[in-house]
C-alpha cells in the first residue's frame, strides 16, 4: 500500500508524503490528508516495551511511504534527543483520578516541541528526495507556542528561512519573550496588530498568491508552512496517542483493549485531530473531548453543526486557544463529507465570504465520539487551584481547560473509561495565571518575580532556559499592521 496525500478541495491534487511536507499547503488552498489509513496491527502490549523514539518510528514509517526506514530512523533520532528534559519524552502522570498526558518537556515547554523538533529533519529530507535547491521559506502564524518552536527547531537550519507573526498584546509576555530573543541567521519575527485569526489568514493569502510565489521562485525560495496546516507537524503528533496508550497498557492501568476518552484544550483544531487520527488507525479512543476557553466557535459548532466565526473575540489566560477559525477542522469536514472536495470547498468559501457554514444532517451523525465544552476564565482559576490544592499538581491554564471540560463530561456522562488529560504548556509560561490562581489573589509582580514565586509555592524545578530570559537581548523589534504582512515579507526575502 502506497500512501499519498490529497487536497481537501480538488480530487485530482494528489502528492507523495515528502511534496506534501514540502508544500505544506495545498496549491488550490486545501489542505492534504492522505489517500487512505495505514493498516496497522497495532500490539499494545508489545508497544509499551518500547521508547516514544521506537514508536515513532513505526508510526511515521507507516504514513510516509516515500521516506525509507534509514531515513525515518535518522529524523527520529534527531529529533527525539537530550533536547527533552524527561528521556520518557510525554510521559502520563496519574493525578486523582485522571492521567496527564505531560507534553511539555521539549526546549519550548510546550506540546508543539513533540512535532516540530521532527518537522525541520522532515522538511530537509524531503528537499533532497525531491531535488529542492530553493530556500524553503517557512512562513507561519503564531498564537504563541509554533512560534517559538518552531524557530527553535529551524535555526540555522541549512536551506531554510523562517518568519513568525504573532498577535501583538496577544501571548503571554514568557511566549512574546521567547520568540523575540530568538537567535539564528535564518529567523525573523513580526508582531502584527491584530489577533491571531487575522495574522493566519493573511498567510495562507500569501500562500495563495500567485504573484508572490513567482518572485519567490525567481529568487530560488519556495514557501513551506510550520503550523499542523502542514500534514508534517500533524502526523508527528499522532504517535504520543498511540504511546500514551502503550503506556497505560505497560502500567497496568488499562487492560489492552479498554477504551479511553481523551480531553484535548483546542484552537487551530490539529491536535485532536491528531487523536481522532490514532483513532483511525486502532488506539481504542471513544470519546474525543475537545475543550475551549470563552472563544467557544468549535463548542457552538459541535453542538448545533455550524460554525460561525462572527463573534466577539476574547483575549484570555490560555493565549494559544484565542482563535476563532480552527485551520485543521477543515480536515475533518472532508471526512465528514466522504471525502467530497467539492463539498468541502463549498463550506470553506461560505466561511471566508459569509463568515460561517452549517454541515448536514447525516455530517452531524459521524460526530458521535466528539464531547465539547468551553471553560470560562474564573473555572480555569479554580480548576488549577483544585487540583493543586487536592493532589499538588500543577496546570498551566490550557491544561486546566481541559481538566475542566474533562470534569463538565464526568459530570453528565456515565462512562467507565479512563480519562487522558493532554496537558500541553508548562505552567512556566503562564506564571501570572498559575501564581495568582493558586494563590487566590491579583498579583503586582513582573513575570521574572512570578516564575520565581511560582518555583517556591510548587517545588517545579525551574528551567534554565525561563531564568535566563530575562538576561537575553531582544533581537527583533518589528511590528506591522495586518494589511503590511507581505510587505514585511517581501522586505525580509527582498523578492521586490
């Protein structure tokens, strides 16, 4: 079985695994899903033996079929290294009776660490196989944690440039901090005055750009894209669902077999999708919860079958969910339809013209194993407060999204399975948020005073790379309106 990947609007756009990485979006606007599942025969009990580099080995090996064993090996041994500060790299944590699915011991405490250290091996793989002699431009938008993670992994990087926008006023000073004292010749990054929906919209314009791409390619660079809109950040994140499984199997806290539900905090919609793929392929999952804070487009959307995006837009405690289009529903939405492009399309254009969309009826049906929820901000301060006071755990506020929505579907479902919690930030990057709620009161404090009030009340180690911000020069300063993002570009790769 030969896996390709193919467009979600246009049947007849189909390309091999290492194209789609390297295109990152499709040329019609979609975005590449592939052909069919693998068939796996998946051994939990064989698998829980093993290391996140063993199984992600097999898991990857499994969708890529254009990249030989020797090459997987070498992205999985670059990327999954003594640059993760637990050797387990996610481990599950059981606190009370929920397990934490822990993915932020990467170099950016943060989820996307367990995609994007893979994604720059992937990418440059990729240009080999395909004879790329371009510079490959990635080009990104950031609702704080891609960002930097994603420059992490790509700088200095051979053949690569890579430019962020991200919302001015719209991370948290650790996320703004991280990103603006990014070294690398190759890295360059843009706050815009706008929120995170505006910035990603006006990328993928510029990735739909034919004029751009033309003067891209007379200047021998070609865009690719580092959000989980690029089939390569996404299929990396199916393998810690199937780990994390593995795991409870090893540790005798499920039987092989025994469902899970898993509770995923959720914005650009690409790890629960990540999940609903491990589904696909045989990770006894049952239900998919995806949890929102107040920006609550997907909750609204589950429950009654329409998104709308025409809504206020709240800025909150958990940054990297404050999106109102959720890229990588779209994926899921082609599923939806049968794999109807055309269909699909249709919902996207009403989308971006009308501003929202209703699925059908028999759509609606197929959505079953999704719960959704939103949490307000004062039950994210009291989730964290909680469970740090009941177990002295500690959750960073998009993990406390998902212990409160987790609990909201407790509390009106009768289900025996065990709960999976994807805690996704260390609570390093939101000391403000985590101080204050576990302390019970506003706080008058800088950041730098917070992380370290927050090392006293939890006893968290903490991280060299948090305390040394404060010494780092800041290294890029610019700051755009959203209508002079490819200006900036432009600028930046001097195309004009």
């Amino acid at each position: 079985m030969t896996i390709l990947y193919k467009s979600t609007r246009n049947k007849n756009n189909k390309v091999s695994a290492s194209q789609a990485i390297l295109q990152g979006l499709a040329s019609d606007g979609g975005l590449y899903v592939p052909t069919e599942m693998p068939k796996l025969h998946l051994n939990f009990e064989e698998l829980g033996s093993k290391s996140y580099q063993e199984v992600a080995k097999i898991i990857l090996q499994a969708f890529l079929a254009d990249f030989t064993a020797e090459e997987i090996q070498a992205c999985v041994d670059g990327a999954y290294d003594q640059k993760f500060s637990d050797p387990v790299i996610a481990p599950v944590v059981k606190k009370g009776e929920d397990y934490f699915l822990e993915l932020f011991h990467g170099p950016t405490f943060a989820f996307k660490d367990l995609a994007l250290s893979i994604l720059p091996y992937l990418m440059t793989t990729a240009a080999k196989k395909n004879q790329i002699e371009n510079e490959i431009v990635i080009l990104t938008a950031t609702s704080g944690d891609t960002g930097k993670a994603a420059m992490a992994g790509f700088a200095d990087v051979p053949g690569t440039r890579i430019i962020v926008f991200y919302p001015e006023n719209g991370v948290s000073w650790i996320q703004e901090k991280q990103m603006v004292t990014q070294t690398g010749e190759n890295t360059h990054v843009v706050a815009v005055k706008g929120n995170f929906d505006d910035a990603q919209t006006a990328v993928k314009q510029m990735f739909n750009n034919a004029e751009l791409k033309s003067s891209l390619a007379a200047n021998n660079q070609q865009f690719s894209s580092a959000n989980s809109m690029n089939i390569g950040r996404l299929l990396p994140q199916i393998v810690y669902y199937v780990y994390t499984y593995a795991q409870l199997v090893q540790q005798e806290e499920i039987k092989n077999g025994d469902l899970i539900n898993v509770s995923v905090p959720t914005g650009n919609f690409g790890n629960i999708l990540a999940a609903y793929y491990a589904k696909q392929i045989g990770v006894p999952i049952d239900q998919l919860i995806c949890a929102s804070n107040t920006n609550n487009v997907l909750t609204d959307f589950f429950k009654t079958g329409e998104y709308n995006r025409q809504r206020e837009f709240h800025l909150t405690s958990s940054p990297s969910m404050d999106i109102l289009v959720s890229s990588n529903l779209e994926r899921l939405i082609y599923h939806l339809t049968n794999d109807n492009p055309t269909q699909t399309k249709a919902l996207m254009d009403a989308l971006s013209i009308e501003g929202k969309y209703q699925i059908t009826p028999e759509m609606m049906a197929k959505l079953t194993n999704f719960y959704a929820e939103f949490a307000t901000e004062k039950e994210v301060d009291q989730s964290i407060a909680h469970l740090f006071k009941e177990t002295h755990y500690t959750m960073d506020p998009h993990t406390a999204v998902a212990k409160n929505v987790a609990d909201k579907f407790k509390a009106g479902n009768h289900s025996v399975n065990k709960m999976v919690v994807v805690s996704t930030a260390s609570p390093y990057k939101f000391p403000r948020t985590v101080v204050e709620s576990i302390s019970g009161g506003k706080s008058e404090s800088d950041d730098f005073s917070l992380v370290k009030q927050l090392e006293t009340l939890t006893g968290i180690p903490l991280p060299k790379e948090v305390q040394e911000l404060e010494m780092l020069p800041v290294l890029h300063q610019q700051v755009v309106e959203v209508s002079a993002m490819q200006t900036a570009v432009e600028a930046i790769l001097k195309t004009k």
